[in-house]
C-alpha cells in the first residue's frame, strides 16, 4: 500500500522546484493529449507555448493579457494564506468594472482627470462591497465562503447582463447590448516603451500590476497586517492566544481581494474595451486562482505566474487559429496545471513510502 | 397544473442525484468539490454513448461511470475536458429515456403521471435516496462509513480501512453525480452544449448542507430548487414584467439564503456534520 508520509525535513528549493515541475508535467500530458486528438504534438506544444514569444507584440500582449491576471491574484494571496477560500474573484471583478463604467457613462461630456482615479476607487469600493457580502455572511452567519462567493459570481454575471441590455444601454448601437463608450479621460491609454514607440496593447494599465506587486510582498512580510494574515491562516488558535481577530481577519482580506478583484475589472475594460458588454471577463477570476496557486501565494511570484498562465491563454488561442483545436483545450491545461501543482505542493510535504518500509521507518523513529 | 409539478420534479432530478452522492462522500468525511465537474462528465459521457449506441439506457450506465472516474479529478479539469469531449456534440439532439408507465397507479389523477409515468432515471434517484437513507441508517457498513466521517482516528483503531472506505464513498458520489448531470441531456433538453450544468454541481453541494447531510431531507431542498429554477422560465411564459436575469438569478441566491439560514441555527445545527469533514487523515498522527 502507498502510504504518506510528513517530511521531517522540507527542502526550500522544492519550493520551486514544484511549480516548475508541474508546469513540465503539464506540458508531457498536453503533449499526450495533443497525440490522442489527432494533433502533431510537436506543432501544437510550439503554437501554445513558444508562438506567444516570437513577436515583440506578442510579448506586449502577453503582458496585457498577464495585468488582470496578476491584480487579481495579489488579492488572492492575501485571502487563501489566511485561509479564507475566495472563489468569487470572477464575480467581484464584473462588480467593479460596472461601478466603474456606471461612473463613466454618468459623466459622458466630462474632461476631467479626475474621472480616471474616480473610477478606481470606486471599482476598488465596489469589488470589496461584494466581497463583503460573503464575509459578512461568514463572520455572522458562519457560512461558507467558498459557496456564497461563488454564487454570487454567478449573479454579478447576471447583474451586468440585465444592466447592459437594459438602463446603461446605448441607443445608437444598432440593437447590440453595448453601452456607449467612456469618456476618453475614462480609458487608459497605450503606454509607448522608450525607443519602441507604440507596441501592441501595451498599456499604463500594466505598471499597476507591476507596481502592486512588491508593495503586497512589503505588506504580506513586513507588516503586522501581513503577519497576522499569515499567523491566522496557518494557526488560528495561536493568533487568538496573541490577540488577533479572526472576525476583522476574514473581513480584510476579503474586502482586500475583492477591492483589486474590482480594480482589475476596471483597468481592462478602461484599456482594451472602453465600454460595458456583458460579457467583460473571460474567466480571469478563475484563472487568477490558478495564478495565485502557481505562485506559491508568493506576491513576487505572482508576476511570473500570471506571465506564465497568460502565455498559456495566448497560446491556446494561437493554436485555435493555426490548427484549429478547440478553445476548450486552454480551460483542460488550467485543470492539469492546477493538478500538478496540488500534486506538487502535497509532496512537498509529505513523502511517499511503501509499507514494507514501515517498519524500517517506525525504528528509526524510536531510536532518534 | 401537472405540467408544472412534472418539469419542477424533472428539474430537481439533477441535483437530488449529485446531492445524494455528495452527501455520502461528505458523510465520510471527504469535502468533494468536484460536483461540478462530476455533472458535466456524466452529462457528455452519456450523451456520447447514447449517439453512438442509440440506446438511452447506455447512457445512465455511461454517466455513471464517467462521473465516478473523474471524482478524484478536479472540477476545472472536468469541465474542460466534456467541453472538449462535447465539442463535436454540440447541436445534435438524441432519443431521450422513454418514459416506464406502471399500469393502474398512473392513472390516478394528478399524481399519476407526475409519479408513475416517469423514465427509469426519475425512479432509480428516488430508489437510491431511499436506499441510501437506509443504508445509512440501519446496515452495518453504513454506520462504518458514519464512524469514518465522524472520527477517523476511532475508525482506524477499530481496524477499519479509512482510505478504502473514503475511496468507495467519493467514487459512488461521483457516480450518483455522473448520474445528474446524465438526466440533463438525456431527459431535459436532449442535446448538449458547453457548460451545460450552470452551476448546478455547487447548488447541489449547499443542498448537502442545507439537507444537515440526511438523504430525505434532499428530496426536499431539491424540489424547492428546482421549483425556483422552473420560476424562471414559468415567469417568462406567464409575461411577468421582472427582466429574465433576475429570475435567473433566484437559485443563487436562493442557495446563499439557504447557507445563511442553515448555518444561523448556531451549534445545534452543527451536530449533524460529520466531525472529521476535510481532514486528512494519517495513521499514527
């Protein structure tokens, strides 16, 4: 029988180790899957993984692509290092994005610089509001995050449909369910890179996430804040013994994550789409949760785990055009990736041994 | 009338199925989050095999076991994969499971074709309910199973296999949820498209919440679900002036009342989760 074991001694290097050999992993049974739908492995492996890094604007659109990914995971991070399971990033994300448009779309003449920061901090508002509906849900009525979260992705889906078809539609859109777009003081615009000019989307957009970043790993590792994060998610009753709250705990970083959650939403609909659909994400709330694992709950790491995913994303969709393979295959590699790296961080911790070992096992344990 | 109570009752097929499985899994203490996923393998796996055979009953059979084999995956990999696996499904429509009429008790008025004239799926959740309501509490590997969930160490000082019993309890809740997300395609709308549980699985896994893991208390929260799921499209038909969206919006929010109520009722409540739900479990720790 298999049997698993806890590590006495727990490496630090397999703490990156595992990621990356999940990643491998992941792409040895793309690789099978691939051959098993009748694709060439090789071709289709090339499209998804190193296509998104031949072009200059590739790599520009992998950042882009990389920015909501990577806000939305910093937030998450903060959540599941305290063990409270957000599983409604999706929801608080379209939340924010539609305060932010609502805001836009109710000043359409103005020229204001202000309406830019003022649709921030109502998109961060506004993704902390809907969390806090599961976190009040959780610190009165003890239910489950998990559940309620997610329902409510579901509804804040629904909400931003109803909205657009209906009072925030545009009149002049010949019967699409779009509204009107933003007021251009409300759109972030394309960022020039020095002696590059103008590449792609890339836009100011991307230096938040890039900015977000150390500023989470200065408040998860340098703050009490973080500390008590951190404290509350691994030991619970320690934090109560030293004063911490699990109440105000769960609370934070709900609102925490739900706020960048908000703002993630605003920041891609004011660069890539200036205007309200209901369709504004495409699963970045999930995905993101992917993001988050990849890192290890690592904010640093968050950067390059929404590089990677991002590339992931582009790649499915080059494949899509080159060989036609089903969009659907991107959604089977989060779920292969996500698995390894479960798998992964289970064996970090504990080791697999066979019974007829036990024995050996149990005497050097009682003789050390 | 009766159409009403008949497409309520089909609606909460589904998630009386998956609810019943998970509620054995959960009653041995595994938190299965892959409902979900579970649902939407049966559903192609079935679908698939009935356009490939042209026998329905294939279908229950296929469900089933697509849902157990991919209970230990997890529900984001599941979902991709029947979107894959369905991809060259989408748009066909197929023979649904005719429906088994008992002779007699279907003629009762209002009951009898709301009860007696329904296909074998319709019959075999309410059988499973029943029998796992039974097994539960009154056989011997039932109270085994309960022991597990409850306290695992105990279990294991007994001499019982928590791994083998655990391995057993999510395979067949993965069954009975393969199973659910089955009747969709075959009985409710006979054709496949992607995502076609919205999200049904995670209503289910509150509906074990909301049950206080009883079998007989899912026929109910099932019924209530699928009751507000049919306002839906019961509203639309009768011309109500609320938007579409919002009635679709009633199960979600219907499932996070429910959470709220069911975990309101404080410690009494909690005496009937399965004490060691979640927790790993090693020998010797």
């Amino acid at each position: 029988m298999i049997r698993l074991v806890p590590r006495t001694d727990i490496s630090p290097w397999l703490a990156i180790i595992s990621p990356v050999a999940a990643m491998f992993a992941t792409v040895v049974a793309g690789a099978l899957i691939f051959t098993f739908l009748g694709y060439n492995a090789a071709e289709s492996l090339y499209h998804f993984f190193i296509s998104p890094l031949s072009r200059v604007d590739r790599i520009t659109d992998l950042v882009v692509k990389a920015c909501p990914l990577m806000i939305i995971a910093l937030g998450l991070v903060f959540c599941y290092r305290a063990n409270i399971w957000n599983i409604g990033a999706e929801g608080q994300y379209i939340i924010g994005a539609l305060a932010a448009g609502w805001l836009a779309l109710s000043f359409p003449d103005t020229t204001s610089p202000l309406l830019l920061p003022a649709m921030m901090a109502i998109a961060l508002i506004a993704g902390g509001a809907w969390a806090a509906i599961a976190a009040l849900c959780k610190t009165i009525f003890n239910a489950n995050e998990i559940l309620v979260t997610l329902m409510l992705s579901y509804v804040a889906a629904l909400v931003m449909d109803v909205l657009v078809r209906g009072p925030l539609r545009d009149p002049m859109a010949f019967g699409f369910p779009l509204t009107p777009m933003y007021p251009d003081t409300g759109l972030i615009s394309r960022m020039p890179l020095p002696g590059f000019g103008y590449i792609g989307q890339l836009h100011y957009g991307v230096l938040i996430a890039f900015a977000l970043a150390p500023l989470a790993w200065w408040l998860l590792n340098r703050t009490l804040p973080g500390f008590q994060v951190k404290v509350m998610g691994s030991s619970p009753r320690a934090g109560r013994f030293a004063g911490f709250s699990q109440k105000w705990t769960t609370i934070g970083v709900l609102l925490l994550s739900g706020a960048l959650a908000g703002l993630a939403g605003m920041v891609e609909v004011s660069a890539n789409i200036g205007q309200l659909q209901p369709n504004v994400s495409f699963g970045y709330g999930f995905t993101a949760i992917i993001v988050a694992f990849l890192a290890r709950l690592n904010p640093i790491g968050v950067i390059f785990a929404g590089l990677l995913v991002a590339m992931a994303e582009l790649g499915g969709d080059n494949a899509q055009i080159a060989l036609g393979i089903p969009k659907v295959v991107t959604g089977l590699f989060k779920g292969i990736l996500l698995f390894f790296l479960l798998a992964g961080a289970t064996l970090q911790q504990y080791r697999i041994t066979w019974r007829s070992s036990q024995a050996k096992t149990k005497e050097g344990e009682m003789t050390s | 009338m009766t159409a009403l109570i008949l497409t309520v009752l089909a609606t909460s097929i589904p998630l009386l199925l998956a609810a019943n499985g998970e509620l054995i899994a959960e009653r041995s203490g595994v938190l299965n989050l892959g409902v979900e996923g579970m649902m939407l393998m049966g559903a192609v796996a079935a679908l698939g095999i009935v356009l490939y055979t042209g026998n329905p009953y294939t279908g229950i059979v296929a469900g089933a076991l697509a849902g157990m084999a991919v209970s230990l995956a997890l529900t984001i990999f599941a979902t991709g994969f029947s979107g894959l696996a369905g991809a060259p499904l989408v748009g066909k429509t197929s023979a649904s499971l005719p429906k088994i009429i008992i002779p007699l008790l279907s003629d009762l008025p209002v009951i009898g074709p709301v009860l007696f004239a329904q296909d074998l799926l319709f019959y075999l959740a309410f059988l499973i309910i029943a029998g796992t309501s039974w097994f539960l509490a009154k056989t011997r590997s039932g109270m085994i199973l309960r022991a597990v969930g409850d306290n695992h160490d105990s279990a294991h000082a007994l001499g019982y296999s928590v791994a083998r019993v655990r391995w057993m309890a999510v395979a067949f809740g993965g069954a009975c949820a393969g199973m659910g997300g089955a009747y969709i395609p075959l009985v409710l709308t006979p054709h496949w498209s992607e995502g076609m549980t919205a999200g049904r699985g995670w209503i289910a896994l509150a509906l074990v919440v909301f049950a206080s893991w009883m079998p007989s208390r899912i026929v109910v929260g099932a019924l209530i679900f699928g009751g507000i799921t049919i306002m839906q499209l019961a509203g639309q038909a009768r011309g109500w002036a609320v938007p579409s969206q919002v009635l679709s919006m009633l199960p979600y929010l219907a499932t996070i009342v429910a959470l709220v109520l069911i975990s309101m009722r404080g410690k009494s409540s909690y005496l009937t989760v399965p004490a060691c739900i979640g927790k790993p479990f090693h020998p010797g720790s």
